[in-house]
C-alpha cells in the first residue's frame, strides 16, 4: 500500500505544490505538496484496502507467526519510510542543517541504496537526486 502511495505522490505532488505558493520558496512547496499528497493518498488507499483487511484478519489466525510477520513487514515499511524522507529532503532542501545530518548519515545512506527502487518510482528529481547522493556528488 505504501508504495502504491509513493507512486501516486510522486505523480501529482506539484498539483498540491501550486496551492501552497504562498510558502516562502519552491523547496517549500514542493517538500510540503509531497508529504501532503503521500498522506492523502495513504488515506484514500487505506480506505479502499480497509474491507479486504477486515476479511483477511478474520481467516488469519493470529499467533506468533502472524506478530512476527507484522514486525517484518512493519521494518521494511520503515525502512521505504526513511529512504523516502531522504530522497525528498536532498531532492528539496528546506533546512541546511537538516540535509547536511541526512547525507552525512551512513545509516540513511545504506538504506537509500538498498531501497534504490524508490527513487525509480518517483520524478527525475528524485532520480538525479538519489544518484549524486550514492555517488558522493551532492555537495555539502
């Protein structure tokens, strides 16, 4: 669902990102548009899946297999969480100390590159951006 989410934000995030103009910069718009959008289509998302879900958790018998896989699949979510947020924050740097604490991260790093399929859904400045993160190019 998160990903359906990702690609659905990364498809019409400027529509938002042109009601909020009123923001101080275009990095502004944009980082606030994307969040907005994710959040919206998370929401509508969840509302479609919320019947199926229901169904699901009735026929699953929930043990420690079920907690288990809940916590497996709970960290990857994360994980695509937090390469998202670095893709947008290097993509539209609104604080610089906040970037600078991002790619200086290693952790933040790692995860970037093994969640590279990310910045592959998203717009080309996600693209451009990821690859001069990974590369070391992205000026600090």
């Amino acid at each position: 669902m998160l990903l359906v989410a990702i690609l659905l934000a990364g498809l019409s995030y400027r529509l938002i990102a042109l009601i909020l103009s009123f923001l101080p910069g275009e990095n502004w718009e944009n980082f606030f548009g994307f969040f907005i959008t994710l959040a919206l289509a998370s929401v509508g998302l969840h509302f479609i899946v919320w019947i199926p879900r229901r169904i699901a958790r009735t026929i699953w018998k929930k043990g420690i297999i079920f907690r288990l896989a809940g916590g497996v699949l709970n960290l990857i979510r994360t994980s695509i969480g937090l390469a998202l947020l670095t893709l947008v924050i290097t993509a539209y740097p609104i604080l610089g100390w906040l970037e600078e604490a991002i790619t200086g991260s290693g952790v933040m790093m790692g995860l970037l590159e093994r969640f590279s399929f990310v910045a592959g859904m998203l717009p080309e400045v996600f693209r451009s951006t990821a690859l001069a993160v990974t590369n070391g190019l992205l000026p600090l």
